[in-house]
C-alpha cells in the first residue's frame, strides 16, 4: 500500500509539474504571437501612409469629406488605356484603339456631356464675365496639384470678374467640387462641365478627324491621345464661344482683358521676327477665321506621332502662311519670357538676390504671364525666396501651402 502510494504521488507531482510547464510555453507562445503580430500591423500601417491620396494631406484642398480611393484608381486606371505601348506599328495601334475605346471616357456621349452647352450658355447668361476664360483637364482629378491650383489663383488674382470654364469629363465630380471650394467661396466664377465633343467639333473640320478617329479609320498615334485632344479641343471651345484658352501651367501676372485676337511668340530671331509660336495661351473672338484654319490643319495633316506637330508647330505653320492683320502675334516677353530650357533658374533661390529682386519687378512689369514649361518644371521644387516663389506669394488669392 505504501508503495503504491509513493507511486501515485510521484506520478501525480510528475503531471502537475508538466501541466505547469506546458501552460508556461503556451503562454509564452500567445505572448510573442501578439507582439508578433502586433508589429506587422504596425509595418502594414506604415507602408500604407504614403498611399493616401495626395489631395488628403492638402491643406489648400481642405474639406471635412475624404476623397474616394476607389474613383481615383478607376481614373488612374482608364487614363492608362490612353497611352499605346511602345513601338507598335500603325496598323496594331489602330486594333489597340479599338480595343481599348471603352475605356476613352471622353469620347463618349453621355447624358452629363449632352448638356455641355446648356451648362455654358446658362452659366455665361447668368454671370458678368470680364473676360472668358477657357481650361482642359482630361488627366485624373488627383494630377490636378498645387502647381495647377496656382494658376488658377492667379488668374483670378488679375481677372476677380472673370469667369473660368474648366472642360474635364474627371473633374466634374464631388471631387472636383471639392478641390474647387475655397476658390469658390471667396466668390471667384469656376464652372467644371463634361465637354461633349460632339458637339464642339460639330460644324468644323474637326467633325471629319473626329469621326474617322472613333471608327478606328485613323492613327492616334504614339503620343497621347490626350494632349492632342486637348490640343483640338482648345481650338473648337474658342470657335464656339470666343475668349482666352490658357494651359494649366501659368502664373498671370497682369489684367489681358484689353488683348484681342492674339498669339505669343515662343521666340524670335535677331531682327526680332517671330521663329515660332505657342498654342498654350490663344485669345480669339467666337468664330475667328484663323481658328477655323487652325482646325483645318489640324484634321488633314494631323500626325499623332510627332510631339507638338498637332499644336506649337500646328499654329506656326499656318500663321507663317497668313498674310492678313485680323490677329495679332505678341512678342515672347507677354508670356513666354524664359524659354523651356532656361526655366530651372527661375525655381532656385541660390541665384543673386539682386538678380532675383530685378528680375521678379520686370517681369511684373513688362509681362502678362510666365509660362512654367510643366513639362520640363514639373519635378523642380519651388525654393523659397526664387522668382517663382516671390511671384506666386503676390499673386494668389487663397495662398495657402505656398
């Protein structure tokens, strides 16, 4: 008896200790199960930060509302049938177009895009307009920055009477409306409407290019189908309308309200000649012969594989070979002072104060606008203390997140 009971407590002290054991490793185990996961979660949070959309972190944008992740990727994801891939023939890019012609948003006729000109005449009957003032953004709505905005502020810095039309089938959205709001609560005139091409290019030239272009009879090309769109449809928005189209890169300096019929000069040779124009900034009254030409050309010798064919070089091969005076063309210091490859000096601080303090009181003087290049500038930081900087700080009208 004695010894079965020693053998029972030994075995009873041996399960208890290894009870003891097992609830010590199974503790641990959950412990550094939870800080291991624990800081997953922290990585995976981390890692996520930097995808927010950019408009969130703005403080220019401000709103009590979040922009929707899912409509920006949508965006981000039909903007990228727009561009062909690399090195395919002409007749793969026309299947490619085909193909991808679901996804070209701004082609379509919609029941928004069919009230385009509704929306127009309405917000031209109802607004005095010092000038009108025409823009187009068929990019995402998130590509519209800071740098955009500031063209914008600018514009209304100089124009506070104008009224701006932005045609952009992504902007016009509850987004657009919000990244809108503190110009437009200060009381500027914004309208953001969904062009309808149809419409635009109806009664032009353009009507032919554009036809043959959805019936995949015509080449997009291998430069995006965007920017020259973009190119045409600045042309048919003045034909219709009249007033002063202007690329989203600019910062305008002074009132050109007084300016009629007008062109800039890109650059000149040493008699101070013109040697080419500029399409980004165009001033013409409704129906204006020259934009009809420019329309012209643009659909019988439209090549979408040469960059700035269908625009810069569009508009000065067709003025080179006008003989009337009904237009006028200004010389580059209106609003392309800097040319493209000189514009870097213009965003770094470093240079000469004394340059900069000179150069930023010309400018304001002599020019109506600088033109920023987005192209090549579009990466540069704007240094605080460059002319840039100095010339966006007086002339906004929100001036925040300069």
């Amino acid at each position: 008896m004695m010894f079965n009971y020693y053998t029972k407590f030994k075995l009873f002290f041996f399960f208890y200790f290894a009870l003891i054991i097992s609830l010590i490793i199974l503790y641990d185990s959950l412990i550094a199960n939870i800080s291991s996961k624990s800081i997953v979660f922290q990585i995976n949070v981390n890692s996520l930060q930097p995808l927010k959309p950019p408009l969130a972190n703005r403080p220019l944008f401000s709103t009590k509302e979040e922009p929707n992740n899912e409509v920006y990727l949508k965006e981000e994801e039909d903007h990228a049938h727009l561009v062909p891939p690399y090195n395919l023939s002409q007749e793969e890019r026309i299947s490619w177009f085909k193909k991808n012609l679901p996804y070209f948003e701004i082609l379509k006729s919609t029941n928004i895009s069919r009230k385009f000109n509704d929306r127009v005449n309405e917000y031209f009957t109802s607004h005095y307009c010092s000038v009108q003032f025409f823009m187009t953004w068929i990019s995402p709505t998130k590509s519209f920055g800071k740098r955009e905005f500031f063209t914008l502020e600018s514009l209304f810095k100089a124009h506070p009477k104008g009224c701006l039309i932005i045609l952009s089938h992504t902007l016009d959205s509850p987004s657009g409306t919000m990244m809108f709001k503190p110009i437009v609560e200060l009381g500027y005139n914004i309208l953001v409407v969904t062009p309808d091409l149809y419409f635009l290019f109806e009664n032009t030239p353009s009507k032919s290019w554009f036809i043959d272009l959805k019936n995949g009879k015509k080449d997009p090309g291998k430069i995006p189908l965007a920017q020259n769109l973009s190119n045409l449809i600045r042309l048919a928005i003045l034909y219709k309308y009249g007033g002063v189209y202007l690329d989203t890169d600019f910062i305008i300096l002074k009132d050109i309200s007084r300016l009629r019929n007008s062109i800039g000069a890109q650059s000149v040779d040493r008699n101070g000649n013109w040697t080419r124009l500029n399409n980004a900034l165009l001033i013409f009254d409704k129906s204006h012969p020259l934009v009809y030409k420019f329309m012209e050309e643009f659909a019988l010798n439209f090549d979408g594989n040469r960059w700035g064919y269908n625009g810069p070089y569009l508009v000065s091969r067709i003025v080179e070979k006008i003989k009337d005076n009904n237009f006028s063309v200004l010389p580059p210091r209106a609003f392309y002072p800097m040319n493209w490859n000189r514009i870097k000096g213009f965003f770094n601080a470093k240079n000469d104060s004394r340059w900069i303090e000179a150069k930023v009181l010309e400018l304001n003087e002599k020019n109506y606008g600088i033109h920023l290049w987005n192209r090549q500038s579009k990466s540069m930081k704007i240094e605080q203390g460059s002319i840039i900087h100095r010339l966006i700080s007086t002339h906004c009208v929100v001036c925040n997140d300069i």
